[in-house]
C-alpha cells in the first residue's frame, strides 16, 4: 500500500495521527493536556469517545473542562445544569486523579454544596445518584466505580491509549463531583479549580 493510500481517519472520523500522541501519554498530567487540547479545537481524538469531537451539549463547559485537565483531574464524563420541559441535568464532572487531589476534592463536599463520591483503587462501588431525568424516566446516575480495575477495561484503555497510561488509570483514584441543584450551573466547575489548584501548594 502506497504512503498516500493508508487511512488518514479511524471508523469514528478520529485523526489517526492525533491518535499517535496519545501512545507517548504515560502520566494523568499529560493525559490532561491532550484532553484539554481535544476541548479547545486542536485535536479530533480522545480515548473512549467515538466520534471526532465532543457534542453541542459540551461546548459552554468546554473551557471549564480544559481547565480542570490541566490542574490535575483527568475528565471522563460531564455535564451542563439544564433546566428544560420534559427534562433535567443537574450538573457534574468525574475524572482520574491522584490521592492528594482526591482529597481535595472530596473535601468539597465539607464545605460546599456540592457532593463528592470518590473511589479508591481496585475499589467496586455501585451507588446510584439520579443525574439525568427524561420525564420521570432516570437516564444517567453516579456513584458507580469506573476505574479500570478488570482486564477487559485495561484491555481496552490500552488499545486506546498506551499500556502505561492503562496501568496507571487502574491505580489512580475515580472521583465523580456533582452540583445537588438541578438545573443550576456556574458553581461546580469554579469550585472544582479551586480545589485542584488547592492541592497543588505544598
């Protein structure tokens, strides 16, 4: 196969080249970067999201997003506040960090509004905190452990990333932060900055 033959695209529309960085991603701090670098516009590829860039939905917390990234929480899943008719998102972000940030931010829930469910390494948990409503239909919940303590997920985040990074994901800590209000937003993410950015002093 001639160079100018060889796919440029993966099945979801992800550049394959931007894939390529993602090999040489070994720590959550560089993780973080490509993760916010794929949030501003300079990248198509992010690890478990199969499609070539975030939803509509996404677009007004990306820059908060961004920010989280690079002050030590690796994002896995969030959402805006929403208010609308037949449906409600309370807001929240969940993401890989290390023990000292997750201290930090579980200590949110100590002197804020907000409510923060952490998962140690290893740790399998299956609480269910209503995120998502869709008429009186629950759609999303937290609570749940996501870190990718089986094979078959470190398999996975491997094949996506690097078997370093999969490790390393495996033995970090999960922590899901959500805002109790529904609908409201503007509160979570400040608040979640600051306590990263709290755990970086000595």
């Amino acid at each position: 196969m001639k160079p100018e033959e060889l796919p440029v695209h993966d099945e979801y529309g992800r550049l394959l080249e931007d894939r390529g960085v993602w090999r040489q991603a070994t720590t959550l701090e560089a993780a973080g970067e490509l993760t916010a670098r794929w949030l501003e516009g300079g990248s198509s590829y992010q690890p478990g999201h199969l499609a070539a860039a975030f939803d509509d939905e996404t677009r007004p917390i990306a820059p908060a997003l961004a920010g989280l990234n690079r002050n030590g929480l690796f994002t896995k899943e969030s959402q805006p506040g929403i208010l609308a008719e037949g449906a409600a998102q309370r807001e929240y972000v969940t993401g890989f960090c290390s023990a000292g940030v997750a201290g930090q931010l579980l200590a949110l829930s100590t002197r804020t509004e907000l409510v923060s469910v952490g998962h140690a390494p290893g740790e399998a948990s299956s609480a269910a905190i209503p995120v998502t409503l869709a008429g009186a239909e629950i759609t999303t919940v937290l609570g749940s452990s996501e870190s990718p303590v089986e094979e078959a997920q470190i398999r996975d985040w491997a094949e996506e990333t690097n078997d370093a990074l999969a490790l390393l994901l495996a033995d970090s800590w999960y922590v899901e932060i959500l805002d109790p209000v529904w609908g409201r937003s503007g509160v979570l993410f400040p608040a979640v900055l600051q306590a990263l950015k709290g755990a970086e002093q000595p």
